[in-house]
C-alpha cells in the first residue's frame, strides 16, 4: 500500500512531546476500549462471570491481604466492590494510554502488552473454582479485538512503506478520524449487544416468580414494637438496608427453577433437592440477627430480619450424618466455601435454609434462592449465599475460604453492643438527651445494657421487649446532659451473665471487642 505524503508538520517525530503523548493516549485508551467490549460481549453469551473485569477482580479479592481487605471494608462499606472496579477500569486505562505511546514507535510493544493482558484474563477466568475451558474465550477475543484496533490505528498514523523506517512518516487525520470513530461505535456496540445476551443469565424474573409457602412454624408473634428514639435502628432491619459482605464481585444469578442442592460427603445416602422440592417442606419463620466478623466495635455489618426456610438439621438427619463429621462445608454456586461446626447445626437453634426474608423471596444480593442462616455463628462460619452444596467432613480435612486466610475455624457470635444515637462528635443541647442503641449475643441473649459517661458509673439502660435470644435488643438511657464534651460509653451483658469486654481487639481472627465509645459536645 502507498503512503500518502503529509507535511513534516504532521509527522509524529517532529510534533511536539505533548502532541505525540497525546497521539499515543487516544490510541490506546481507544484500543483497550474495544478490547474490553468485545471481551464483555462474549462474556455475555457464554457467562458473564468469564468476564476478565470479573475474573481479575475476584483473583484479586482472593489475593489481597487480610488488612488490606479490612481496610476496603472499612472504608468504602457496601461501595468496596464498587470500588475496586473502579480501580480496575483506572489502571486498565493508564496501562492502555501507556502501551498506546510505546506503540507509536515500537508496535511489537503495544501487541505484546496486549497478549499480556490477555493471558492474565485468561489465566483469572479459567481458575475459578466453577471455570470451564470456553471461559477463556472473552480475554482472547478481546485481545484480538484490541489488536486490529492497534493495527488499523498505527497504520494511519504510520502508513507503512515496504521498508518501514524506525520513526513514523506522518499522519493521515481524515482515515485516523474514521478508524476512531469505527472502533467507538464497536466498542459501544459490542458492549450494549454483550449487556442484552448477558440478560439471559439474570434471575430477577424468575425471583418475582416465586410465591412464597405460609410457614409451618412461624415465630412467637409480629416484630415488637421497638422503642420509639429518632436515630435509633428499627428492630426489623429493610431488606434494601441490611449489609451485604462477601466476594462476589457479581452478584451470582441462580434461577430458582434450576436450583439444586446436593448433600454428601460424610453421610448415610447422598441427596439431591430442587428448589420445588425445599418449599414443600415444612418451613419455619424466625426473626434473626446476623453480623458480619469483620465489624469493627460500633460498625454498621449487623442486622435483624425475619427469615423463612426449611430447617437445616432435618436435611441432615434425613442424609445421615456420620458421628465423626465435625464440619458442614457449605458451598456457593461461585465455589465459595463455609465451614461450619456441625454440633451447632445440630443443636436444636432455628438453623435454616433460608427462601426468604422481611416477607419477600431472598434478595439477590442477599442468596436468591437459597442461603444459610445458624443463628449465634458470624457469617462467614454460617451465613453462606447461594448456597448448592453441602458436604458432611472434619475440621481436620478441610479449611474453608477464610480459614485458609488466618480466621479462625469456629466463631461463635461475642456479646457486643452499639450506640446509634447522638452521632459522634454531635453537639446536643444540655438537658435531657435520649442516647440510644443496640445490643446483640445471638443464641445467648441480651439481658442488660449500661452506660457509662465520662468514665462515672454505670448506668442501667431500658430495653425493647425481648423476641428471641436469637435477635437484638434495642436499649435507652435518658441522659442529663450538662454542658462542655463528654465520651458516652456502652456496654451489655448477656443472658449467661457474661459482661461485654472492655479489651480493645481487632476483627481478624474471630471478630472485634470493646466498648463502643464517642464524644458529644452539649451546648
């Protein structure tokens, strides 16, 4: 092919420096982009979850460091995966406008990071613990994708002579137009058609499906009503309000109409339920409270709902649990593992296969169409999401996701408790001042709050009534408040006369202690 000649004025050698960066960026901000839409739009027809920004983020959740997890937790909240992937489009973006300037004068450079990139995609996606073979498929035609966009784009703004030279001989600004405004509308296009085949994988329509089965058990009677202090947590946390932690970057999509739940490992006879096949068996209805191991003292990942499901001891007993099977390992459909002591399960506590919560069919968010509730245990010993697999074995045998990372095996709930109101570092009027919270020891029981001000003596709370030991108990103080700053400070004592600690300690390895402490100014 010819070379059309252009002035010297436009030959990328002898432009300016921030003339020629510029050149690069768009070039490969404009490659990545398609890369990355084509990689999406096949993810849509095979698996969404092949997506490589899906299978780099969660390898990435897998390796990164316990404080470095905490430290997103904490941080961002319910945003952390947000946030990651933001991070993720940041630095594939920065990676892009730098192999886009190195390829103006080095094209090897720019199909070599490419592949690169390529095979981190394909590397993350072919080993999750659900990968398939064609779950490579979406890194490789992306990259392919990107490279022709990288070809198509250096052969404008490089046309090639049969003996190239070593710097590039111009720019073609119409056809450089057109290959940009080509591999935009690609891009875009590739990735709305990838958004609309991914929809097949999305299970709301089969969520609002489900019509949920009256219990055969349910609890003792309707919520309680609560004391009534603005600021202060409803006893029935909103579904759309309850914490979400766990490393599902996205959010699995079960249909209900092709669950399965298979038992096995350490029992009698193997079993297999279907979604149809759990709800027509006897349900009960409890109000539990959930919290999260990594909740800092006085932090948000705690919540009570009203939960509906089959009773997980009875599924047992109909597999036939083996004496010497210790440990239930539960698993979600994303491979995620749970281990949970099997005595506890047992016990006679409302250990549930969980189809609903708050009076609606589980959120997706929250395990749509079936999860794990053990009251007493933090989640990630007992709570699993989607769950589809449940295997009898030993504590010796295996180690779950999170004890593979440090945390302990087994992690009972430990008596905590919170203020929600005043907010730290309020400023009150002096005078009468509700100060208000909440207190938790799942299967335990809360029998006592106090609070403590300015270090004096403790002073007893008043409690909402009692729904089960397996909820938590909102408390009040009505304080008389004197003017400067004071530190308010609470504690709870459960129903085995266990006092709250006062010993500050961290989540990892088996969830925070401490008193829950702020500072009000009173004016």
């Amino acid at each position: 092919m010819s070379a059309t000649p252009v002035p010297a004025s436009e030959d990328p050698s002898l432009l300016p420096t921030q003339r020629r960066l510029g050149l690069g960026v768009v070039v490969g901000v404009l490659c990545g982009a398609v890369s990355v839409a084509f990689a999406q739009l096949v993810a849509g027809i095979i698996d969404p979850e092949a997506s490589p920004i899906v299978a780099v983020g969660e390898t990435a959740i897998d390796a990164t460091p316990e404080w470095l997890k905490s430290f997103a937790i904490t941080t961002f909240g319910a945003n952390d995966k947000a946030a990651l992937l933001v991070g993720i489009g940041i630095v594939l973006t920065l990676i892009a406008a730098l192999l886009g300037i190195a390829a103006l004068r080095r094209p090897q450079i720019g199909y070599l990071g490419l592949a690169t990139i390529a095979l981190i995609g394909v590397a993350a996606a072919v080993t999750r613990p659900t990968a398939r073979p064609i779950d490579a498929f979406p890194s490789l035609v992306g990259a392919i994708a990107g490279g022709i966009i990288l070809w198509a784009s250096l052969h404008v703004v490089e046309p090639l002579p049969a003996n190239p030279p070593a710097a590039p001989t111009g720019i073609d600004r119409r056809r450089f137009l057109l290959v940009g405004a080509a591999g935009a509308i690609a891009a875009v296009a590739a990735g709305g058609i990838g958004r609309l085949f991914a929809q097949r994988f999305e299970a709301n329509a089969s969520r609002a499906a489900v019509r949920l089965p009256s219990p055969a058990a349910g609890p003792p009677g309707p919520p309680p009503a609560g004391l009534d202090v603005r600021g202060l947590s409803s006893f029935t946390t909103p579904n759309d309000s309850f914490y979400r932690v766990d490393t599902a970057l996205l959010v699995p999509a079960v249909k209900a109409e092709d669950w399965q739940l298979r038992v096995h490992g350490m029992v009698d006879r193997e079993l297999t339920l279907t979604f149809h096949e759990l709800m027509a068996r006897p349900l009960i209805e409890r109000d539990i409270t959930l919290t999260c191991v990594s909740n800092p003292v006085g932090g948000p990942y705690v919540g009570n709902a009203r939960w509906l499901g089959a009773p997980l001891a009875d599924v047992l007993i109909e597999a036939g649990v083996h004496p010497s099977a210790d440990q239930l390992v539960s698993r979600s459909v994303d491979g995620f593992t749970v281990g949970t002591p099997t005595g506890v399960v047992m016990d006679g506590r409302d250990a549930m296969l969980a189809i609903a919560m708050n009076g609606e069919p589980l959120p997706l968010e929250h395990g749509f169409p079936v999860r794990m509730i053990v009251p007493g245990l933090y989640g990630y010993v007992s709570a699993t999401k989607w769950v589809v697999d449940l295997e009898l074995t030993t504590f010796g045998a295996f180690d779950a996701y999170w004890v593979q990372r440090g945390w302990s095996q087994q992690a009972p709930i430990k008596t905590e408790s919170r203020i929600d109101t005043p907010r730290s570092n309020a400023t009150v009027k002096a005078g009468t001042v509700p100060v208000a919270g909440v207190a938790w020891a799942q299967h335990v029981g809360i029998d006592a709050v106090e609070l403590r001000v300015d270090g004096e003596d403790w002073m007893p709370a008043e409690l909402s009534v009692l729904d089960t030991i397996d909820t938590w108990r909102q408390w009040l103080v009505r304080w008389d408040a004197t003017p400067g700053e004071h530190r308010l400070e609470v504690r709870a004592t459960d129903r085995s006369n266990a006092v709250q600690t006062a010993e500050h300690m961290h989540p990892f390895p088996d969830g925070a202690t401490g008193y829950h402490a702020i500072t009000v100014q009173v004016a």
